[in-house]
C-alpha cells in the first residue's frame, strides 16, 4: 500500500516538474516573438472592434457570418481555415502567437498558431486589446470600481499594472500610449510604465489614430467631427477636413475616414489636408484595418453587410465574407 502511494506520489510530481517545464519552455518562447517593436494589429482599428489583421501571407479574421469564429486565409493559395470557435475580436499576430478576445467585452486568449495549443491568459473581461512584442495592453471591463482602468501584463497575462484609471479607448506607437478619458473626453498620453499622464488639448475627441509624429482626431461634435492633425506633444493643431468624419484610420501619411457628409463613403485625404479623394464608392461603408498590402473594409447593413480585403498593389477586392 506504502508504495502504491509513494508511486502515486511520484507520478504527480514528475507530471507537475514537466508541467512546470513546459511552462517555463512557452514563456522563454513568447518572450522571444520578436527583438524590434512590433504590433499585433495595425493602423489602431482595434478601435473598432480589430476583426482583422495580416500576417505572414495570412490574413486572419473573426467570420461574422460564421458566429465570430475566427479564419485565416492563406492569400496565395486561397485556402481559408477555421482557427477557433470562439468569437474573435481585437485579433493581434505577432509570429507565431495569435491573441484576441472571446466576445465584446470578454476573456484574453493566446494561441500558438504552429500547434493550434491556446489557453486563456485573462478572465477578465477586456476590450481594446492591443498587443506588442513585449506587452499585451487592454481595458478593464469588469463592472466594479476598476472599470475603465488601462492595465499592461506580459504576453502570458502576469506581471500587470494599471497605466491609467479612466480610459475610454487608447491606441500603442513604439514610445507611447494614447487614450481618450473617460471623464473629460480629452486626449491623453503617457509612456508604458504609466509614470506620467499629459492631456494634449482641450478639446473632446470622437475618433483618433496615431502614425510617426502626429496625432490625427475628431472633435466629438455631432454637427460638425472636423478632422484635426497636431504633433504627438500637443503642438501645432490644425484643421485639415471639415467633412463629417468617423472611423479613422492613418497609413503612410494618409488619412482615410468613413464621409458622413456624403453618406458614408470612405474617402481618404493627405496629412497635410491634401489630395481629398473618394476611396470606396459604396454607401454605409466602414474601416476595418489597414496592413501593408490591404484595406478592410464593410459595406451594407444588417443581412446585406459584407467584408473585403482590398489589395493595395492591384485595387482587386477580396470578398472575405458576407451575411447569409
């Protein structure tokens, strides 16, 4: 009997060494997804909702027809697999790992994408999940006192800390953190360690997005969401649209934005408020991301809304999916 139990003893321990192993294994790894800054999502569509991202000839997507699960569609050879049953949003790719959230708000996952392994990283409840090749950055979304709170973790979910107390929406560049306050409406930076927290301008913003050293928003007016530019201190504010602008998003010293005054067409304008033109000629259009060789975006409402990937190189669209 005394050593059936001893045996007994000695199996668990050697399964909770190797368990301990295969952690500490899984931790040295994610820790090495990359040496250079990198996001997981870009172009700061987290903001709304990050159904979508490119990585490696992949373009990985939560399939809306499909309950949320989420695909990855090898652009090459047009093979599209299911990565998950879960509803994705907030989808970040970073090398191997993929990180998204199980519903809107809901609970942090992180997936191995060579061997299909996932595991839940945060129960809480998180939105505007954005993920570097260092830290995975989120909102708390929880209904208690800490609601809003801007907490930062590692990429296995451990080492948190609370960046900022009142946040609305925030996007990541490679030095800062900019985030709307939940309390006032204004723009907001502070560094990954959370030691200071600057207001940039007195002023409401709607929408933002960050790309080099400027920071494009929208003045939360429902008569007017004027597109705005200024530097990342603060500086040199200036007006560069006076259409009504929602759904923004930069790439490559543009600035494209879903054209209330017109219906909702996406039009797209230089930061220097420049070369104004119609992008995507179809009513009720929204943003979802922009990569380095495509544009996401929907088109629709209700059972006629439908996704695309537009390449970037050739103008083709991809349909990725569309309502039943």
């Amino acid at each position: 009997m005394k050593k059936r139990v001893k045996r007994i003893l000695l199996i668990l321990a050697g399964a909770a060494l190797l368990l301990c192993i295969l952690f500490l294994c899984e931790q040295r790894a994610v820790r090495k997804i990359s040496e250079n800054f990198t996001l997981g999502n870009s172009g700061g569509r987290i903001l709304s909702d990050g159904l979508v991202t490119e990585s490696g000839g992949k373009i990985f997507y939560s399939d809306l027809s499909s309950n949320g699960c989420i695909y990855s569609w090898d652009t090459e050879s047009g093979n599209k697999e299911k990565i998950t049953d879960r509803r994705g949003y907030n989808i970040n790719v970073i090398g191997d790992y993929m990180f998204y959230i199980d519903g809107a708000p809901g609970s942090i996952y992180k997936m191995n994408l060579k061997t299909g392994s996932e595991r839940c990283i945060s129960l809480s409840r998180a939105e505007n999940l954005i993920v570097t090749n260092e830290f995975v950055f989120y909102k708390y979304c929880e209904e208690n006192s800490k609601y809003g709170r801007l907490y930062r973790a590692d990429l296995l979910g451990f080492n948190k800390k609370v960046l900022a107390e009142s946040v609305n929406r925030f996007t990541v560049t490679e030095n800062c953190i900019y985030y709307i306050d939940s309390s006032d409406g204004y723009l907001y930076k502070t560094d990954f360690d959370g030691s200071f927290n600057e207001k940039l301008i007195d002023v409401t913003a709607g929408d933002f997005a960050a790309e080099g050293e400027y920071l494009y928003y929208t003045d939360n007016s429902e008569e007017k969401s004027f597109l705005y530019r200024m530097k990342t201190d603060g500086s040199e504010n200036r007006l560069i649209s006076e259409d009504k602008c929602w759904n923004i998003a930069v790439c490559d010293g543009y600035v494209y934005y879903r054209n209330m005054s017109d219906k909702g067409r996406l039009y797209r304008i230089s930061s220097e408020g420049e070369e104004k033109s119609l992008f995507i000629d179809s009513e009720n259009a929204g943003i979802g991301g922009i990569t380095e060789n495509y544009f996401f975006y929907s088109c629709g409402e209700n059972s006629e809304c439908k996704c695309y990937a537009r390449d970037l190189a050739y103008g083709d669209d991809l349909l990725l999916f569309k309502y039943n």
